[in-house]
C-alpha cells in the first residue's frame, strides 16, 4: 500500500496547453515531472481548476504509458472554511469564548449539535440551495444554549478538507523512476469573445480594423506560459465527445514567435492559435491582439426595413387612410474580407 502521498504543485509544472472554447469551457492540459516508486503510489496533485467537469480527468505517464495504471482517481474540492469546518464537527466538542462587560473572559464549552449550514432540495437545482441556520450546543450538564456567541474553538480539525482543489490518484506503478506525466481535464468558467474597433477616415471610405481576443478566467486556477488555442463553433457538448476533443486538440501544436494569432479550420470549427505562450491569471479579464488591419475598403450603403412601417401603421375606417410613421435610414459600412482588402481572415 502507498504511505504518504507524493504532493505536487505548479512549482513541478512544465508548461500549459489551453484550448479554450466560447461557451464558457476550456480543454487544459498540463505536464509534470513526477518521482513514483514500484507498486502502489497515492499522488495528490495540487493548483488545478476549480471548475472541473469530474468525468473528463485524464492521467498518463508519457515516460513510460503501459508502466503505469490509474487503478483510482478523485477529484476533492471540499475546501476547509470556518462553514465546512463545523460542518463536519458536528457532535464534537466546541469552546465559545466571550469577554463579558465586566471585562471577564467567559468560556462556554459543549457538544455541537448542528451544522451551520444545510443543503435542502431545490425544483431550481439538482444539487439543491444551501440555508444557513444558527448553532446550538449542548452543555456538560445536558442543557442546550441556542446561538451562543463568541470565539469558537474546536480540540482537531475534522478529516476530508483540503485547502485547495486537488486530484488525487492511486497508481499501480511497474516501472520505477522520474516519469513525465500528462493530466488534461475541463474547465468551467473560461470564456473568450472578440471584439472589433474600427476607425473611419474622413471621406468614409476606408477604416483602420483592430481585433480583440477577450479572455475571462473564472475557473479557479492560473495557466503559466500556456500555448493558447481559441476555437469558434457551437460544440455540442457530450461526455464521449469531450473525451475525443481532448485527443483530438493534442494533434494541433502552437507556434513559436510572436503574440500573434493564426487561424485555420478545424472540423466544422474555426481555430486560432497564439504564436509563443502567454499566461492566464485566475479572476483575470485579458486582451490580446487577434488582427490588426489598415485602410481597408469600405463601401457607405444606407439601409431601410419597410417591414417596421407595416408593423407600426394603423389601419383606420374607411376614407380615413392610414397612421404615417416615420422611421430613420441605417447607415452602415460594408467591407470586403479578402487579402486583397487587406483583410483575409475568418471573423469569429
């Protein structure tokens, strides 16, 4: 059986590969040199994403892939807080200690009788909406204090917490040493979108385009000097389709260079990969240059949608005619997306 578990953090990370897709999900994966020993290993694998689909976890060894087998793997995101510590002390012993006016510290001690917050059904939500509800404890003497108050105090800390998202895996190790080893998985709440400024010249008839690529990561974890791909499309997402996604997207490599975007199409999707590496910070709104593109061709063309006056007019009675509404000409500028314009590249 495995002792104690090997612990590694992103300080033994060797770099990202982030394919992030615009509905709010990303495929992530990440390389670590891991130390494992024959036989049994318990690796607990630290600074990971907070938001992760459970059913898309993925572990192999790189060194040596039929060296090692995940006979188990968990994914513990029961984070210690004072609302989870007591959670789980319910029916152990917890101090209160106050400061009476007098000035006198006052110590309360008894059984914990409740936990601070429940979990009840929800027709809203299937994992049901949590409720607070104050503490009562019951003292030596079997009386019972309803919301005492003070400082809480509690003799250990109750088991299953831990202070960050982890993942933890039991692997059957065959061949000992220092392997290289490749977790990927999917992330929630990482996002991107893009996002046009286009200067227009005095005589309207050619604009200066600047794209944006807008990164929002709320997934609970930073990517350090990750290779980036953006993909565009409406994927649908199902759990044998997530897992081929990952397989597929670790065919597509990242350029090298500059902080620059490339486009191709993928599937029925459009990619954009960045040349070089960038960094995503957790809680972390980032702006990278998707295109920039100068005096391109416009053409001035003024629009107007006779459907809204049928919509608006009003019938009258007969010999009175109709209700006139006046409504404005659209005034847009049309552009031809060609090298030859240049331009070129699939908008996403």
């Amino acid at each position: 059986m495995a002792d104690n578990p090997i612990i590694s953090t992103a300080k033994q990370s060797q770099g990202f590969s982030l394919t992030i897709y615009n509905q709010n999900f990303a495929v992530v994966r990440e390389q670590r040199q891991l130390s494992l020993k024959q036989g049994t290993n318990l690796v607990r694998y630290e600074d990971v994403a907070a938001q992760i689909d459970p059913t898309s976890i993925s572990f192999k060894s790189v060194t040596a892939p039929n060296s090692v087998m995940v006979r188990e793997q968990n994914y513990q995101y029961d984070l210690l807080n004072p609302i989870t510590i007591l959670n789980k002390s319910v029916g152990k012993t917890i101090r209160f200690r106050r400061v009476n006016p007098d000035g006198q510290i006052e110590i309360l001690e008894g059984k914990l009788l409740n936990p601070p917050e429940v979990t009840v059904a929800s027709q809203n939500s299937y994992r049901g909406s949590n409720q607070s509800q104050k503490l009562a404890i019951r003292l030596p003497n079997g009386n019972v204090v309803l919301n005492p108050s003070g400082e809480m105090e509690l003799n250990e800390m109750p088991e299953g917490l831990v202070s960050r998202p982890s993942l933890v895996w039991k692997l059957e190790v065959s061949e000992a040493g220092d392997h290289a080893t490749e977790v990927s998985y999917i992330a929630n709440a990482i996002t991107w979108k893009a996002d046009y400024v286009a200067v227009v010249s005095d005589d309207e008839s050619k604009v200066d385009i600047t794209g944006w690529v807008t990164l929002d990561n709320r997934s609970g974890a930073t990517y350090e000097n990750s290779q980036l791909q953006l993909i565009a499309g409406d994927v649908r997402r199902v759990e044998e389709y997530e897992q081929a996604q990952v397989m597929m997207l670790k065919s597509v490599k990242a350029r090298s260079a500059q902080p620059q975007f490339e486009e191709e199409t993928f599937f029925e999707y459009h990619l954009y990969t960045l040349d070089g590496t960038t960094t995503v910070q957790n809680n972390e709104t980032k702006q990278m240059t998707l295109l920039s593109a100068a005096e391109v061709q416009v053409n001035r063309k003024l629009i107007f949608d006779s459907s809204k006056q049928w919509y608006y007019s009003r019938i009258n009675p007969p010999g009175q005619g109709e209700d006139s509404h006046q409504d404005k000409v659209n005034v847009i500028l049309e552009l031809a997306n060609t090298k030859t314009n240049n331009m070129g590249m699939p908008l996403p």
